[in-house]
C-alpha cells in the first residue's frame, strides 16, 4: 500500500493491483479507510468515518487529485 501523501492526519495511499476499477485512492485516518472516484470525485466506500470527516477528506481529494 504505496502512501502518495499526508495531509494532517489522514493518509493517502492506493492498492497496487485492483483489477479494471476506475482511478481512485484510499484514504486512511485514525484506522478508518475510505475510498474516493478521481474523475470526477466522489466517495465510493467507506468504514466508520463521520459524514463531516468524510467531506473533508473528499475536498482533500479535489485539491489534491492530480497529484495522485
């Protein structure tokens, strides 16, 4: 699970072979994983994290998705 990059405390990181899926990247924080769509962003999955984290970590992705 390469780390792309931190922002705060929340991770980015990607899977390295995760068949014919879409460009996305997950985003760990404090043990909790989303998973975010690049194109156009938005959220696919996500495990215990709150609907005001989870805002956050997406405009955290639409910020910073071209370096992903």
């Amino acid at each position: 699970m390469p780390t792309v990059r931190r922002i705060g405390s929340a991770r980015f990181f990607f899977y390295s072979n995760e068949g014919a899926e879409p460009a996305h990247v997950h985003v760990e924080q404090a043990g909790d994983v989303a998973k975010f769509w690049l194109d156009p962003v938005s959220l696919a999955s996500s495990s215990r994290l709150r609907g005001h984290e989870l805002r956050r970590l997406e405009r955290l992705v639409a910020d910073h998705r071209n370096g992903f």
